[in-house]
C-alpha cells in the first residue's frame, strides 16, 4: 500500500475513558497499527489539544467550548495524552488538531503531502461506541479529499 498512512485519530485517555464499551475496540486497534508498522505503513496519531487557557476555543464553537467546561483537551494534562495502548512508538508521528477535522488546525497536510501519501484509511477512538460526535472522521476525510 504505497503512498498511505494509518491515521490513529483521538485514542486519547480521556476519550477512551468516555467512549470505551468494552467491545475490544483498543486490541484490535493496536492489531491494525502492529500490521501496517510490519508493512511499512506510516502511522500518524491524531490528537485534540488546546493550549492552556484555551485561547483557540470560542464560545461560538459549542462542542469545543463543551469540553473546554468539562476539562478536556488541554495540552500537557494527563487525559489529553494517547491511550498507552496505542501509545506511539519511535517513528510514528504525533499531529495536534485544534478542531475536530484534523485537516483545519492542523499541520496533518503538510505531514501526509511530505510523504506522498494518498490513501488514509482512519481509526477514531469514538466511532465503535457511538457516544461521542462522529464528526471528526468523516470530516477529516471530506475536508482532506478521501471521501
């Protein structure tokens, strides 16, 4: 699968401590990017991080102004970290989103253009149990031309 990556998209402590419906979700999570880092996929994590004080997040956003009243997503706190499940090993790369599309706020295009990448396929941490905005995905697929 030349010229692809697997986008790893908010498995963030804080999401999966939220969403996880004990499915078994974050096992076959860490099968997907244990098979495309043994065939040379790239994987490229993608997180939500805001910076302390939040001074990307406005009221007129109400989901994110939402998670900035619950105390979600700053930069540096422990929820806001990657799943140690699927922590990020030496090579990957690890993408901050301001936003729920990863490709508005983001440097995800520049990363995915320097590496000729073409083909995305994605693996949110909220879309298995449902209980979280499925937003973020589709609009990153949109917004990046997969779709």
């Amino acid at each position: 699968m030349a010229n692809s990556a697997l986008l790893v998209m908010d498995v963030q402590r804080d999401i999966v401590d939220i969403a996880d419906d004990g499915s078994g979700y974050l096992p076959r999570l860490r099968r997907a990017i244990d098979g495309a880092r043994a065939t040379g996929i790239p994987v490229i994590c993608v997180v939500i991080g805001l910076r302390p004080g939040h001074p990307e997040a406005s009221t007129r956003n109400r989901v994110l102004a939402s998670a900035v009243r619950a105390g979600l997503f700053t930069e540096g706190d422990p929820g806001t970290g990657i799943h140690h499940d699927v922590a990020p090993q030496q090579g990957d790369i690890v993408v901050t989103k301001r936003r729920a599309s990863a490709c508005s706020g983001s440097d995800l295009d520049l990363v995915l253009r320097a590496r000729g990448v073409a083909d995305v396929p994605a693996r949110p941490a909220a879309d298995r149990a449902g209980r979280l905005p499925r937003s973020s995905v589709p609009g990153t697929h949109r917004a990046g031309g997969w779709m």
